[in-house]
C-alpha cells in the first residue's frame, strides 16, 4: 500500500509540473525541467549569455540531438552574431539560422519536443521558449523486404524511421492531393502515427472513422503498429486479420489509389492498410508485375493451395476414419498395410505430426537464418523418418502432412496464413469425431464467422459476398491494366459510410 501512495504521488507532481506554464524566471523553468527530468543523465542543461543578450538555456537529450547542427546553427550564432541593444525574443531568434522552428509556452510542450529530440531554448525574462527541429536518430539502411520478397518488382522496404517511409511513399506520389495526418498514442512512448490518404480519391468518412478510433487509444506506449492493429480491427476476437500489414511501398501507394488509407507508425517498418477483403489478402504485389493471365493462374493456384492448407489433413482423417469407401481399393489397401503398425488412431497420428511440423518450423522462424533453415528441412526429414521406423506414424500421413506445410506457404499474407494454420486443428478435431459432416459444419461456421466480419464497414467476403460482378476482374482474376480503368467499390461507397464502432473501443481516459 505505501509503495502505490508513493507511485501515486510521484505521479502527482509529475502531473503538476507538466501543467505548468513557462516562467518569465529562467531559475524557475530550469529547477522544473531538472525535477522532471532526474537522474536522467542524458539530459543537458547548457546555461550560457547570449552576446548582448540575456542570460539563456539550452536544454537537449544526447544521443538523439544533432549536436554538431545545435552547436553551428544555434549556439555559434548566439554567442558571436549580435549588436548592442538587441535584447528582445525576436531579435535572438532571429540570430539562430535553423529553418524549422516553433515557440512553445507550456512545459509539457516542452517536455514532449525534448523527447523528440528537438533541443529546448529559455531566455531570462521571456514567458516563452522555442524549439528547433534538429533531432538526430541513428536508422538501418532501406533494404529488400523479407517477408514479401518478388522476383520482379521495387526491392526496397520501410525501415523503422516514420520520415523516411513517408518520403518512399511522397516519392511514388508526387502529387499534392496527397495528404497526411498525423497524431501521437501513448502516454510516455508519444509514438507517432500518421494516416496517409488521397484527397479526393478516399472516402472522407473512411479517414475520420480512422482517426477517431486512434483518439480513443489510451495506452501507455506503442511499440509497433501490432499494437494499434489490435486497438482498430472491428472485431479483436477474429482469427482473421483485418488489416493488411505490409512493408512495401509500392503495395501502400497502389491501395491509396484504390481508395484506401494506410496508417504509418514510427519505430515499426510496417504499415496498415484498410479496408481490406479476404481476396485482397490472398493478392501478391507481384500479380500486377506479371502478365495477366499468369497472374490470374497464380491466383486460382492460391484459392485452390489455400483449401489444401486447410481441409487435406481433416479429409484425410475423416475418410480414413468414417468413409473408407470412398478410398480406391489398392490405394486402401497400401494405407492399411502402412498402417498395420500403428497403435494411434488417425485423428491422433495427425495431430502430433501437424503439432510437430509448426514446432519445427517456429523453430527454424526463431533460430539463426544460417541454422534455421537446416534445422527445419533436417529435422523434419529425420524425425518423419524416424517415426515411420517407430512404428508411431504411417507413410502416408507423413505426406500430407508435408503436403498441407507446402501449400501453406504460398499464402502470401503471413497474417491470413497464421489463422489458416490455427483453424486447421479444430476442423481436425470436427473430422476425427464426425467424419466428413463435421468437416461441413465446420466450414459452415467458418464462413457464417467471415460473414459476419467487417473491416472498417467493408463485407470481409466482399466481392462474393454482397456479390459484385465488376469487382471480379481484379479479384478473382487479374485483368489487363488497360482494364482495370475502376476503382474497387468497396471504397467510397456506402458500407464506408458504415460507422461500425470496434467492441473494444470502450475505454476509459485518464
């Protein structure tokens, strides 16, 4: 209890001096900077006289401060440049040859542009500061996205620095109907977002609905756009993602001119797309790099792989348990001599060997890349190998099983991917206790759930679901580009008008 009343009121008087306005006192604003910011030794605090001028501080955080730009452009001007009488704000101002600048009047103000890495200036006398926009982060190199690698099309990806992947994006959109918003979420992070847009193109409706459900995150801190995704989907509870997470920006900039929104997070090389459909996640960028008719081959290739991934070891479960009349005579008679050995019944010998597969390939996600690929193809051979010797599994379903890890892999979403991995072991459990009729109320569910999903208003099945046609020639298929001369009608259209409030939404500020 008393360490809650001291945190309680550490807090307290955290609250209080950010609440304070800046002091014409420079000894006052100075002792409420060093009260906020102690034992921080990252802090400086540079006090110095400005030549013909007042007595001044300079208040920066090391490390993400461009001290050398602080020390020409701000400081060196300062102490040298100058005539007799200059002694008002303006004319000091004046001095400091930084083109980015603002005057500040709050200390939480204050406090929030030193955690930016904007240096703080404070004259004696003067009830006003100015900031200067010159921080300095250390940022990786733009390099090749490796989660959605093609093999034709751009190679660079975001990094982790919002600036820099707004500017890949304001590089492919030279146009000023680009627009950004841009806000901050957490209480200490103070990460900022911003919502990127094409005016006129995007429906406005879409971007407030946007924006509002960013104000109503109340957090501590984001760490990574995960984060938010989790705080906007319409439905937190669904396994199936309804944002699309991508870290290209040749796939962000053709969304917004879809009509879509994508949110960019600093310190995350990801960024949200919305709304998105089902079909839309199980596109590649790589269709529109491709010609028409091999793009649309890929396409059905990938409706047809993705039922695989899904229902091949449920199937397979199901007839070898319920329906074996259904299985050829000699094909029913190879399984039955590959399974004489085998103490498990089917539903069992699946479950261990699809619960051992997604071991060992998190195993080989988490290791090293020079191990981890090793790891999982070896591993996988061996102890498939060495459970067929053992007498545990049969033949076959070591075969379908590598069949249905194969055909998981070609979802292009790693998101969809993960839940199309979840849900297959359920179904499993529906096969191995009904045969092939739980197999179908298992799909029944399964798409009574996607019917019922929404991104940001958007039908989730849509266009199958409301059914529209126009829309099938960039879904179902991929029409030439000459072609595709409409934008999608999800977008713009009335089920964006839809101000279909998240059921997490609910929360509770301070």
């Amino acid at each position: 209890m008393n360490d809650n009343k001291g945190l309680e009121s550490i807090l307290q008087m955290q609250r209080e001096l950010l609440a304070r306005p800046i002091s014409t006192s420079l000894r006052s604003n100075t002792d409420v900077l060093r009260q906020l910011f102690e034992n921080a030794s990252d802090v400086v605090f540079h006090e110095f006289t400005i030549r013909n001028g007042p007595l001044a501080l300079l208040v920066y955080i090391d490390g993400i401060t461009d001290t050398k730009e602080l020390e020409r452009h701000v400081l060196a001007p300062l102490k040298t440049d100058g005539t007799d009488g200059e002694l008002g704000w303006e004319a000091v101002i004046q001095r400091i040859s930084v083109s980015s600048s603002q005057s500040v009047r709050t200390i939480q103000k204050a406090a929030d542009e030193l955690g930016a890495g904007n240096p703080l200036l404070l004259l004696e006398g003067q009830a006003v500061g100015a900031f200067f926009a010159i921080p300095f982060w250390q940022m990786r190199a733009i390099e090749e996205p490796q989660a959605e690698t093609v093999v034709r099309g751009p190679r660079e990806g975001f990094i982790e620095t919002l600036h820099v992947n707004l500017s890949m994006i304001r590089r492919r959109l030279q146009t000023p109907a680009f627009k950004l918003k841009k806000l901050s979420i957490g209480r200490y992070t103070k990460t900022t977002c911003a919502i990127a847009y094409i005016e006129g193109v995007t429906d406005p409706n879409l971007v407030e609905e946007m924006e509002r459900r960013l104000k109503d995150i109340d957090v501590d801190g984001i760490v990574d756009s995960n984060h938010i995704e989790e705080w906007i989907e319409d439905n937190p509870l669904s396994l199936f993602p309804q944002l699309q997470a991508t870290e290209r920006p040749d796939v962000v900039v053709s969304s917004l001119l879809e009509g879509r929104i994508a949110l960019l997070v600093n310190g995350s090389p990801f960024s949200l797309i919305a709304p998105v459909t089902l079909l839309t996640l199980m596109q590649s960028s790589e269709d529109y790099y491709e010609r028409s008719f091999v793009a649309t081959g890929i396409r059905w290739l990938r409706l047809l792989i993705s039922f695989i991934a899904i229902l091949m070891p449920s199937i397979y479960v199901a007839v070898l348990s319920f329906h074996q009349e259904m299985i050829p005579t000699a094909l029913l008679l190879t399984i039955s001599k590959s399974r004489e050995q085998i103490p498990f019944p089917a539903l069992f010998e699946a479950l261990l060997m699809e619960v051992t597969f997604e071991a060992l390939r998190e195993a080989g996600i988490r290791l090293p890349k020079q191990v981890g690929s090793a790891v999982s193809i070896v591993g996988a051979l061996v102890i498939g190998q060495a459970a067929i010797s053992a007498g545990i599994v049969s033949s076959p379903m070591i075969m379908v099983v590598a069949i249905t890890g194969v055909a998981s892999f070609l979802i292009p979403n790693y998101q969809l991917g993960l839940a199309i991995r979840l849900i297959r072991f359920p179904i499993m459990f529906c096969a191995g206790l009904l045969g092939l009729y739980g197999i179908v109320l298992a799909g029944v569910f399964i798409v009574v759930h996607m019917l019922s999903l929404r991104s940001f208003g958007v039908p989730y099945l849509s266009p199958l679901s409301p059914i529209q046609f126009e829309q099938f020639k960039d879904t179902l298929v991929r029409a030439p580009s000459w072609a595709l001369n409409k934008r999608p009608h999800l977008t713009g259209s009335i089920w964006n008008k839809l101000r279909v409030r998240p059921h997490h939404s609910r929360l509770k500020k301070g």
